[in-house]
C-alpha cells in the first residue's frame, strides 16, 4: 500500500469517526430530553395525586359534618307577608283626551279652559310652574287665538305668568263675554227647533249657567222653547217640579 493510499484509508476512518462522535451526542441529547420529559410528566403526576388528595379530604369533611346534622337545612328566610298595595298616580289608570285645539271661534272658549283646567288636576306633576300651564294651553291653540298668545308669550307679557291671568286674557280678547242682557234676550228665545232634545239641553243648560236666572224661570223657559211635537207628548203626563228632573224626562 502507498502512501496515497494510506493517506485516503485516514481520511475515511477519521471522516467516519467524526460521524460516530455526531452520533453519540444525538444520541445524548435524546436520552436527556426523554429523562427530562419524563420527570416532568413524574412531576405531573405527583400535583396530580396532591389535588387529587386534598379534594377527597375536603369531601370526606363535608360529609362528616351532614352525618352529624342530618336534619338540619339551610336556614329559610322568612315568608314575606303581602306587601301593602301601591298607590298608582291618578294618569296612570285615567288619561284624559287632549283638548280640542281652540282657535278662537266666540262661545268655545269656556270649554277649551274648562279642558286644560282639567288636565291641570288631573296631572300636577306634568305642570311644575304656572308658565308650564299656560306653554301647554298655548299649544292647544290654533289661528287667531295662537297668533295672539304667540305674541304675548314672545314679549314676555304678564298675561303668561299664570294660566287664570291668561284665560282671563284670552276671553277678553278672542272670545269676549256677552253681557246679562245679551244672555238673558238669547235665553228667552231660545227654541228648539230641528235639535234633538238632547241638543237642545245642553244648549239651554249652556246659557242658564251663564244667566243667574231662578230656578223656576229657567223651568218656564226651557219648556216654553221646546219644539210643538215635544210638548204635545208632554201633555198627558205629571211633569216634575224641578228642572233637572224635567230635562231628564
């Protein structure tokens, strides 16, 4: 053998000696990675079995403690007894309609502040200042009647500090008042004509109001007004004394 080949015959023995060096560290390293896996999973183990001990002991200690006091329950709060009932806010069961928008038409306006009086009672906590009351009776206004109270309102007039100041106003203006002797010629002519009854009533109870007529005047005058066919229907029968019962009939 010669020297090259010598030489080439090294070369392999170390190349391959070099691998087997490789070899075994590999071969090392795995051998410590599956100890230290298998510690770990040891470990796992180990707390596993620990909380696994704990539990059981903490049952047994519950179960002890039942054994001992086998009737006794967790401790009922008492019945409550029935509460008292509560007051429920008048608007709550009761809404009243809106009122009828007013436009300034002349014997409507009583009715329209009869309405938004109503509403006044009926839910104060909606009203918290009397200029709320009057922004609300504003706003139920229409044509003229909203034209002046618009103007009031925008110049800060007195007449909107308060909802009786501004119904007072809003009569003398839009709606102004008939005197007793206007009242009194009307009422005495007052017939019912093509009305029904019904209409005709309350045409009368409208202006008998407004009258200070007696009792007995108003009698005379509410059946001198109804219609012929009405009062030949009446003629047979005992009319009552007092008005109320009459209309009523």
């Amino acid at each position: 053998m010669d020297s090259a080949e010598k030489d080439q015959l090294t070369e392999a023995l170390r190349a391959q000696a070099s691998r087997l060096a490789q070899h075994e560290d590999l071969v090392a390293d795995l051998d410590r990675g599956v100890r230290g896996l298998a510690q770990s999973q040891e470990g796992f183990k180990t707390a596993m079995t620990t909380q696994v001990g704990l539990l059981n002991s903490q049952v047994e200690q519950i179960l002890t403690l039942l054994s001992r006091n086998p009737a006794a329950s967790p401790e009922q709060p008492p019945t409550p007894s029935e509460p008292p009932p509560v007051a429920t806010p008048a608007d709550a069961c009761t809404r009243l309609a809106p009122p009828e928008r007013y436009s300034g038409t002349i014997g409507q306006s009583r009715s329209f502040i009869i309405e938004c009086e109503m509403h006044f009672e009926h839910s104060p906590m909606h009203f918290p200042t009397e200029r709320s009351k009057v922004a609300f009776m504003m706003s139920h206004l229409t044509g003229r009647a909203k034209a002046w109270a618009t103007a009031e309102w925008a110049r800060s007039s007195a007449v909107c500090s308060s909802p009786k100041k501004f119904a007072d106003a809003l009569r003398l203006v839009v709606d102004p008042v008939a005197t007793d002797r206007e009242r009194a010629r009307e009422l005495s002519q007052i017939k019912q004509g093509g009305q029904s009854v019904c209409e005709y009533a309350i045409r009368f109870r409208t202006l008998a109001m407004e009258s200070g007529w007696n009792t007995t005047s108003l009698y005379d005058v509410f059946l001198r007004g109804l219609s012929d066919q009405i009062q030949d229907l009446l003629v047979p029968l005992d009319l009552p004394l007092d008005l109320d019962s009459l209309i009523a009939l």
